[in-house]
C-alpha cells in the first residue's frame, strides 16, 4: 500500500506520524511511504533519515492526499485537510469527534474510512494507542499546573513541594485512569498533597497499591467535590468516556468557593473538558482566567515534547498500521475486534455509537458497515 504521512498543521503541533524507524518497517513490507517535506524536523527527524528509511520526500500536503491510499496523522484533520480527503481513503490519527460536529460531518461527507486511535481496544477492555499520549499528558499536566500557580502566571504564587516549613500544594486529580496515576506519579514526585477521586473501587485500590500512604484516594460516589475544590490548589480533570464527550464534573459556580489563583489543568478539554468553563488553548496562548481561577486547557499538550510523544505513539500505533497495510482494511478489522472497536466513520456511516448519539446520527455497527 502506499501510506502518506502528512505534516502536522495544528497550532504547536511538533509531532509527526511516523518515525523513520516505522517507515523502514513499512518499506521493508514492500509498501511505499511519502513523508512531507520536513514534517519530522521538530521532533529531531530529518528527511534524510526518511530517504535512508526509503520514504519519498513530497513537497505538498496536496500531494500526500491525492497519492496516499492511507493517511497516517496525530491529530485530528483541519479544514483545510478535510477538504483533500477522498473517497475510500483510510485515515488513522486521533480523531476525538464526539467534541466536534464540524469535523464528524467533513469526514461523513468524505466518505472515507476513519479509524481513530482513541477508541482501538485492547483484550483487557483499555485503549493501547490513548495510553501512551495520556501517559505524557498526564505527567505534563502537573508541570503546566506548576508553572501555572507561579504569581508571574497569575497564579497563587504556590511551589508545589513548598518549602522548609511551609506546606506542600494540595493537587486534586479526577479520575484514575491513565492521565490520574500519570499525574500523580509527578504530583507525589514534586511533594504535593495528592488526592484522586474515580468511581471505581478496583482501580482505587490498584493506585492506592502503587502510591501506598502517598496519595488519598475517595469514591466519587463518596467524595464532597465541593469540598474538595474548594481545598486544592491545582485540580486536574483527567476524566474519560471513551470516545464520547467527557462529562461536565465542574460547574461555572463552583469556581467560586476555589482559592483565587489556583489553577485547572483540563485534559480532558480533547473531549469538550470535563469543567464547565474549559475551552480549547494553544501552547503559545495556554491559560486564561475565569472568576480568578486559571484554566489551562491545551488540546495537544503532549505535542509541547514532540521528540518523547512520537516515539512512544509509534512504539503503540505501528503493528496496527502494518496489519492494516499487510492485510487490507476490511481483513485487518474484520480480524481484530479490538481494532475493529477503532472504526468511527467507513464511507459515510457513522460506526462509533457514542458520536452517533451526540449528533444524532443513526449507528451502523462496525461489523455490519464492513458487510454492507
């Protein structure tokens, strides 16, 4: 197959979807691999090292699309991208379209074959090709919150570790998964108070056996978030519904019992946040303040250490790509319904439930669009 590897046009976005060493594998399988010209320059690829991996430097992204049978990305498509998609045309990248319409009905219109990291399985029921990018996120998240509490950042004028004599921050992490014991793995590094609230007892008990006495940990059943918000220092919304849009845990009101000045770190803002005055930012405009409370909502914060986020996205995403260009895409799904659990939109059917829902579309199984 030949497999296009567009460069990243989001803004700050320094990640590319492909290292030389993936290419090479893929070459070495007797596909074809165009790389845009200097798409991997930032996060320390060189076309150079494409061309020794016998990847085709192409000078366009036009070029990419129209020769490209797979497209293989990190983020989402732009507009601009969107429009080049064609028919039949398999794009792999995140995708995260339950938090965004116009980006789901470009796609359907396009009536290409969208597979979306976020949502490819694993037998245990976790996400493989989410995991590693939530790993970094979620160790980020307590760096940019840090960085954020600084008064020079408007915000408390806190260290997090404190200082001889004085207390150490409070950090308050929602939800347990990947992102939460990320971030508390740096929050306890940086001797924080550390708290995490999840709903579910298991995954309570597995961070609480990671971390021992290191962090508290409360059943969202049986946590006062008030109480809890209005006690922190740095709340980190690290919630996920696979594939759907996160759910609202932080409303507008509540920020007002929070300290003036202390920060929220939404990661969940790639799935609409999961606060109610979350809004996307950029890393070159990352915070913005709401009712004194600062909000750093970064739709690709693992895009700000692009070197570290590609090789451990490839590390994850590259046996899935081979699969699909050794066996096809309907054998490599039909095969895998782990990978199959992946499919979000094939030819104009929307094929993930939870983005079905949200806009309103009608579902057609993953199994059964393959079929038809």
């Amino acid at each position: 197959m030949r497999i296009g590897v567009p460069k990243e046009i989001k803004a700050q976005e320094s990640r590319v979807g492909l290292t030389p060493d993936s290419v090479k594998v893929l070459t070495s399988n007797g596909h074809e691999v165009l790389v845009e010209n200097n798409s991997g320059f930032e996060s320390g690829f060189d076309n150079d090292q494409y061309k020794k991996a016998d990847a085709k430097i192409v000078s366009q992204a036009t070029d990419i699309f129209n020769d490209s049978e797979i497209i293989v990305k990190v983020k989402e498509p732009l507009d601009s991208e969107i429009t080049m998609i064609k028919e039949n045309q398999i794009v792999f990248t995140y995708l995260h379209l339950a938090a965004a319409k116009e980006l789901t009905e470009g796609l359907i219109k396009s009536k290409s074959v969208c597979i979306a990291y976020e949502t490819v399985t694993d037998n245990n029921g976790k996400l493989p090709l989410l995991a590693p990018m939530s790993a970094v996120a979620g160790r980020m998240s307590i760096q940019a919150g840090a960085h954020s509490l600084e008064k020079t950042q408007k915000g408390r004028g806190l260290l997090l570790g404190g200082a001889p004599g004085v207390d150490p921050a409070t950090v308050v992490i929602l939800g347990g998964g990947v992102v939460g014991e990320n971030a508390a793995l740096i929050a306890i590094g940086m001797k924080s108070n550390v708290y995490i609230v999840d709903k579910s007892t298991q995954r309570l008990e597995q961070l609480k056996g990671i971390f021992r006495d290191k962090i508290v940990t409360i059943q969202s059943d049986k946590a006062d978030l008030k109480k809890l918000i209005s006690e922190c220092d740095l709340l980190i919304g690290g919630v996920l519904i696979p594939g759907a849009e996160a759910p609202k845990l932080v409303t507008k009101d509540m920020l007002k019992i929070m300290k003036r000045g202390s920060v929220i770190v939404d990661v969940a803002i790639d799935q609409g946040g999961c606060v109610e005055t979350s809004k996307p930012t950029t890393h070159a405009n990352p915070t913005y303040i709401v009712d004194n409370i600062v909000h750093y909502c970064v739709t690709n914060m693992p895009g700000g250490v692009p070197r570290t986020s590609t090789l451990a996205l490839n590390k994850a995403t590259l046996p899935f790509l081979a699969k699909l260009a050794n066996k096809g895409c309907v054998n490599a799904l039909k095969e895998d319904k782990n990978f199959l659990a992946g499919l979000n939109i094939f030819k104009g059917q929307v094929t993930y439930k939870a983005v079905a829902d949200v806009f309103g579309h009608k579902y057609v199984s993953p199994s059964e669009a393959l079929t038809n």
